[in-house]
C-alpha cells in the first residue's frame, strides 16, 4: 500500500507535466502518424523476402521459403559483380562529392558583398531542381562522341576523343560528376546555416590576434562545423548502399554496364521488369541491413572519438 | 542578419514549391471532378442493366480521351457496357503492368505487354481465364489466325486475345534523293547494301561539298542488328540442326559473318560511332535531317521521315524509298515481327464466373465488328471525318480537342480477323509500305521455340539476355576480340543457359 500512495503523486505529476504542454504533443502527432503510416507499417512487406511471394495468393497465402531467395542471391556470380559496383561507386562519391559543399559553403562564407554571394547562393541551388531525364539529356548532347561540344573541343586540343557515355573507366567519374555538378549548391543549405550560427565575436578576436584568413578558417569556422560535417556524414552512411536508380539507369549501356550494374538496378530489373519479388525485396533488404551497420557503426566511432554522433 | 536572409529564401523556396504542388494538383482535381459529372450523367439515366468494364490499355498521348468524349459514349452505347479505362503511358507500360498484377486489384480486361515472366506466373496462379474454349462462340473471335494464336499462347493455351499486326513490319528505309544524286540503284545483296552505305558517307551524297554525311543510323534499341544478322541466316531466336534439335541463334555459324559485318561498318565509320548510347527517341532525326542515309526500322516509319523531310524542304519532293530486304548467302530473309501487339486478358479476380466472362468476350467480340472499329480508329461522321467522293477524309489532324476525343482508343482494338477501319488514300510511299509487308510474309523466319514457355528464362532471362546482346555490341566497337564473344557464350551457358537449352528442347519434343 505504500508504495502505491508513493507512486501515485508522481504519476500524476507526469500526466500534469503532458497535460500542460499537450498543444506540443498534438503537433507531434501528424509526424507520428506518418511515420506508423508510411514508414512502419509497410515494413510488414519485408515478410516476402522469405516467401515465394505471389500477388494472387497474397501475403498470407503464400508459401515461405526460409532464406533460400538470400541463398541464391549471395551464390549468384551477379552478387560480387554488384558488390564491388555499388561499393566502389559510394566510396567515390564519399570521397570526391561529400566535401564538395563543405567547400563551396566555406567559399560562400567567405564572400563579403552581401547581394553577391546571395545571387550566387540561389544560382547554385538550381541544378537540384532538375530532374535526372534532363541531366542524362544534356550530358548527351555535350559528351557524345557525334558532335558533342566536349569532344569537339578535345578533338580540336588533343587530338583524339573520349567516349565518355560508353568508356567503362569513364562510367564512375562521369556519374560522380554529375552528382557533383546537381547536388553541390544544394549541400551547402545546412553548412550555410551552421555557419551563420559561428559567433562574430570569436572572428573579431582572432583577428585581433593577429589571425589572417586561414587561420580563421582553420581555428573558428571548421570547429564550428565539426558537429555538423559528422551527423551528415552518419547519416550518408546510412544510405552508403543508395547510389541512386534514376540516375545510373539513365546514363547505363551496354558498353559500360560491366561497372554500372549496382544493386538499384539490380532490383528494378529483376524484381519490376521480371516480376521476381520476393527475390528483389531480399536483395533490398540486404542493402537495408548494411545501412543500418554502417550507420550503427559509424555513430559508435563518432562517439569514441569524442563527438556528438546521432543516438 | 545572414540567418534571416537564408530563413528568408527557404521559405521562398518552399511557397515557390508549395505554389507549383497546389496548381499542379487543383487542375488535376478538376479535370477528374469533370469526369465523374458526365460519367454519371451518362450512365444513370441511360441503361441501368449496362455491364460496368474496366479496361487496362496503354496510351500514347498524355491527353487520352475521357468518359466525356462522344466516341466513347457512342462506344458504350454500342456495346451496351459502362466502360472504364484506365491508361498506362506507353513509355512505362511494364512498370506499370508489373505492378497493377502485384497490387492483385486487376479491371475486367487487362492490357498484356508480352508473356513476361510475371504475367505467366500470375497465369500460373489462376489469375487469368483461359480463352481457348470459348473463342469458337463468337463470330469474330473465332476466325482468329491460328498462327498468331499459337505465337500468343501459353504451351499452347490461350489466356488472351491478340491484338493483331502485321507479321513483316522490318525493312529498309533508304534516302532515295541520295542514291539518285549518286546514281545508284536500290541495293539488291548485301554487298550492294555495304556499298551503298560506303558512297553514302564518302561521296557526298547531298551535294553540299562536306563531308558531313554516314551511311547507316542505329541507337541504343539493338533491333536493327537482330534484323541484320538474319539476312546472313541467323536464325530467330532459336535454329534447328541436322538431328532436329533447337539452339540459340548466337551458336549458329552464319552469326559471326554477320558480326564482322557489322564490325566493318562501324570501323569504316559507315554507321554512327555513338549508337550504343543514342537515345531511340531520336533514332530518325539524323535521317531528316540529312546526316545519315540509311534506316532498317519498320517500314511504316519510311512514310513519317518523308513528311517530315517534306515538311523542311518541300522541294524534295520523294526523298524517301522502302525495301523489305537484301539477299544474303542463303536468298532473302527477313526477321518477322510476332503478329500481335500484346493480348487482351481476362481477369478471374474482377470477372466471377462464367456468365460475367461471356458478356466480357462478347464485348470483346463486338469491338471487332466495322462500326466499332471506325468508331475506336475514325471517330464519329461528320464531327471527326467525312467521306468526300467515296474518299475518307480526316477532320481531326489540325484540332488538337477534336483529336483529343478518340486518339487511343484503338488500343481496345484487336482487328480479328481484319482491319476495318477506313484508311486515307494512300501515297505511292505508304501503298510500298503496305505491299512490301504482305510480300515480307514470304521471306520471314519463323521462331520455332515461339509458344514455349521456360522457367529457367522467366527467371533469368533479363541477364541472360543481357549478356548476349552486350557482346555484340562490345564486339562491334571493338571493345572484346573473338575469345571475348566466346568468354560470354561461356558466361551464358554457366549463368542458366545449358539448363535453357535442354528446357526448350525438351518442351519441343513434348510437342512434336
């Protein structure tokens, strides 16, 4: 009986403390909504993964296989091939495009005339907008061997041609140059924003220090960006396997599909234009499992190596 | 101050985004509010004893015609159904196919691209009613041709009616002016072919004194090539040895005549050096533009390139010439396209019982009849066309609204056992057309593995394929050498291919 009547106040303290701040809970609840709605509960598909799933027979109906479709699929000599693709093509754009709006933004940072670098803020983030249709449309018509502007220009300085659309060593800087061209300006939106978050003061008194630009760099702005670059770095990790399906299947042929097949595509052939489902969700939901290790891991690192990271 | 002028274009960017969402969605909801006035307008007064059917068939256009267009009124009226139709833009039909059978919500009649691996699993489910025991009722559907609905089965069942096409679509599509200013004949051998293109990219063809001009235009679409290697005898999809037993076409001898073929062509630089990464949608414009000299297509595209020709210099009058193809070592052959367009299948999800089926194939049945076919391919008298002197005449080419009311429609046609819907009186170039194609039916060669069905392909064929079909093109540009070809025959076989050909072989046998 005790312990009853010592619980009960607190208890009800905890329901006041909701009760006041309810308005903030209701404006939670959309989110979570959504989230139990689109996010959570279609993960019950991954259940077809172990089944020999058929739309006619439904969820329930159908027969379950254990992890043969895995089997097959890690037995399979596409499973290397694919491996080493999307790994490859993730560490490069880890490598050469994830700094890339680090860069621009310390750039931006450092332009002083206020409408200047506004009007370059908003040029950069037009390329985002553009659909990946339009961007193989256009590498086309720049890159092609028949006319195209690049070629035309390397003809006239080198001597030779690159076929940069059909070259298997071309494939990987060619996406990642792409990405790069598209997805840069718009990085730098949160980089900017953590940036106009620097105090002025900690400028004011490195200069009084006597600290020229990069000094400034190096000691006020990178710091303060630290926290930043590694959360987005966590979560890049999380999709490290995401290379991106509009976009390789877009610039892929078959010259160059030795290195352009990845998982994406993999899944889109085998699983939309072959049917196969259940194979197709075991090979997603290999990616799936991979993300989540690669997240998990990298935020323990983060921790060990004294930052914030993300859990 | 910086944080409130990036806060500030945030938000402008996200009204600007906000702005497009709203507009985007509001015209939509509209035009769908439109529909479902007149729908009921039209059906509830009417006929109440009216059967509903949906319908999946691709469109073309991304205006297909709605419920509110007078044709498909008069269509309903003349079936006496209350149709509905949903369209699937052709340029991700399969997706779309794919995942209308996974949502297992399929309408009464759907629209089957090919027998793709998903479409005979779901047929292996029950999903489909098989249509072969009742074709026989009905007086259109029975007089179907027995070819096509052999091609079209499933092991020789049949769980969809054909949408019939002509069975030798493929040729050559030529720039007549070229060979004229070269005074050269139409070639009549494949080496006449070689030196057409030959003076086609190095003596100035078009007169204007550069060098700006090659012979032959090929994309990414590989289907040239296919039709190619068949005039040097390679078989379709699958050849026939001396003891009767079936292989793949690329095991056939004559494959690698027609491989350095095509590898001289490139090399000489008579073929475009980017076809392996040119978009097929822009397959034609270097011949009207008056880059390339030669096309092998279908013949009907020989007529659209002459219009547009004409359309840019009306001077050249008869730019364009067709042939069905060159003589190879072993006569003329050509590569045959399947007949049929698709099928139309019947759905045992949305279609109970045998009653519901019969009233469905009899729409079906009546979709074949003149009236309907004019109605579906025409339009109506007097609002879409006329007939002037006995000569038909369209009303609808300048008036996009017009257009708009019928244009897709013919989807729904099967033409069992004939088109019967009326054509323009035809040009000199079009009347070729149609006459090389009944010619082609001679010449074409036939797949004997075409009704099979193979697990081993269902499941792999995609890759399988892949692999085949990238050699070639790797071989062509020089990218892989013979030991290279070999490598992927090799890859083939180990990646499903020997459990293939023992598969089609042994369903052959089962049906000798």
């Amino acid at each position: 009986m005790d312990s009853v009547v010592v619980k009960q106040p607190r208890k009800k303290s905890k329901w006041a403390k909701m009760g006041k701040e309810k308005w903030l809970y209701l404006m939670v609840l959309p989110g979570l909504i959504y989230f139990i709605v689109f996010k959570y509960f279609p993960m019950w598909g991954v259940l077809i993964a172990f089944q020999d799933y058929s739309p006619f027979r439904g969820l329930l109906g159908s027969n379950w296989v254990g992890f043969e479709h895995f089997q097959y699929f890690f037995s399979n000599p596409d499973f290397l091939r694919l491996l080493r693709n999307t790994f490859i093509l993730a560490l490069y754009d880890l490598v050469f495009f994830f700094p890339a709006p680090i860069i621009l933004a310390l750039l931006l940072n450092e332009i002083r005339i206020s409408f200047y670098k506004r009007a370059i803020q908003t040029f950069v983030y037009v390329p985002h907008f553009m659909s990946w249709v339009i961007i193989a449309s256009i590498s086309y018509v720049f890159l092609t061997t028949s006319g195209g502007v690049v070629n035309e220009l390397l003809e006239g300085l080198l001597g030779e041609k690159i076929n940069f659309l059909s070259s298997p060593d071309w494939f990987r800087p060619m996406i990642i140059g792409q990405i790069i061209w598209k997805e840069t300006g718009w990085g730098t939106v949160i980089f900017l924003a953590a940036l106009a978050s620097v105090d002025q003061e900690q400028y004011e008194a490195a200069i009084v220090d006597g600290a020229g630009r990069f000094r400034r760099l190096w000691h006020v702005t990178l710091p303060a960006l630290r926290s930043t670059i590694v959360i987005l770095l966590i979560l890049r990790l999380g999709n490290f396997l995401d290379t991106g399906f509009q976009q390789i299947y877009l610039m892929s042929n078959s010259l160059n599909r030795s290195v352009a097949d990845v998982f994406d595509t993999y899944v889109y052939f085998v699983g939309i234009t072959e049917g196969a489902f259940s194979y197709s969700t075991a090979v997603g939901l290999f990616k799936s499992v991979v993300g989540i290790v690669l997240i998990v891991g990298a935020d323990r690192l983060a921790k060990k190596l004294g930052q914030g990271g993300l859990f | 101050m910086m944080k409130a002028s990036k806060l500030r274009l945030l938000l402008l960017a996200i009204f600007a985004f906000g702005l497009l969402f709203i507009t985007a969605c509001s015209s939509d909801s509209e035009e769908s509010s439109t529909n479902s006035n007149s729908n009921s307008d039209s059906s509830d007064e009417e006929n109440e004893d009216r059967m509903a059917i949906d319908v999946f068939v691709p469109t073309f256009t991304t205006e297909p015609p709605t419920d509110s267009s007078p044709v498909w009124q008069a269509l309903e009226d003349y079936t006496n159904t209350d149709l509905t139709i949903e369209w699937a833009p052709n340029s991700n039909l399969e997706d779309k196919f794919n995942i209308t059978l996974s949502s297992g919500d399929l309408p009464h009649v759907m629209y089957v691209p090919g027998k793709s691996p998903s479409f005979i699993s779901a047929v292996e489910d029950g999903a489909f009613w098989e249509l072969g025991p009742y074709l026989d009722d009905y007086p259109n559907l029975s007089q179907a041709n027995e070819i096509i609905l052999n091609n079209s089965s499933i092991n020789g069942k049949i769980f969809g009616i054909y949408r019939s096409r002509d069975l030798g679509r493929n040729g050559v599509i030529i720039r007549k002016d070229w060979l004229e200013n070269l005074g050269l004949e139409e070639p009549k051998t494949i080496d006449d072919f070689y030196n057409m293109l030959k003076a086609f990219t190095e003596e100035d063809p078009d007169g204007n004194g550069q060098d700006d001009t090659y012979g032959l235009v090929v994309s990414k679409y590989e289907g040239p090539w296919d039709v190619m290697q068949t005039w040097f005898g390679v078989p379709n999809k699958w050849g026939i040895d001396d003891d009767g037993n079936l292989y793949p076409w690329f095991l056939d001898d004559n494959y690698k005549d027609a491989l350095d073929f095509f590898k001289k062509l490139y090399d000489e630089g008579l073929v475009n050096e980017d076809f392996a990464v040119m978009d097929p949608a822009q397959w034609s414009d270097p011949v009207v533009a008056g880059e390339a000299g030669v096309q092998v297509n279908v013949l009907d595209e020989g007529h659209r390139i002459q219009e547009k020709i004409i359309d840019a210099e009306p001077e050249n009058e008869d730019p364009i010439t067709v042939i069905k193809a060159v003589e190879g070592p072993f006569g003329m052959k050509n590569l045959p396209t399947s007949g049929y367009s698709g099928m139309l299948s019947i759905s045992t999800t949305a279609v109970k019982d045998e009653e519901e089926l019969k009233k469905v194939l009899s729409f079906l049945d009546k979709m074949n009849d003149e009236e309907a076919q004019i109605l579906a391919e025409n339009g109506i008298e007097g609002r879409h066309f006329e007939i002037e002197d006995g000569e038909y005449v369209s009303l609808v080419k300048d008036d996009a609204g017009l257009l708009a009311e019928m244009d897709g429609l013919n989807q729904l046609l099967m033409y069992i056992p004939e088109p019967l819907s009326l054509t323009p009186d035809t040009s000199e170039l079009r009347q070729l057309e149609e006459d090389l194609k009944l010619e082609n039916e001679d010449i074409v060669v036939a797949n004997p593995a075409e009704p099979y069905i193979s697990d081993v392909y269902a499941k792999k064929g995609q890759q399988m394929d892949n692999i085949i079909l990238d050699a070639r093109i790797q071989y062509i540009v020089g990218q892989i050498d013979e030991s290279g070809l070999e490598e992927a025959v090799e890859l083939w076989r180990s990646s499903g291919g020997d459990d293939y050909i023992e598969e089609i072989n042994q369903l052959h046998k089962e049906a000798q």
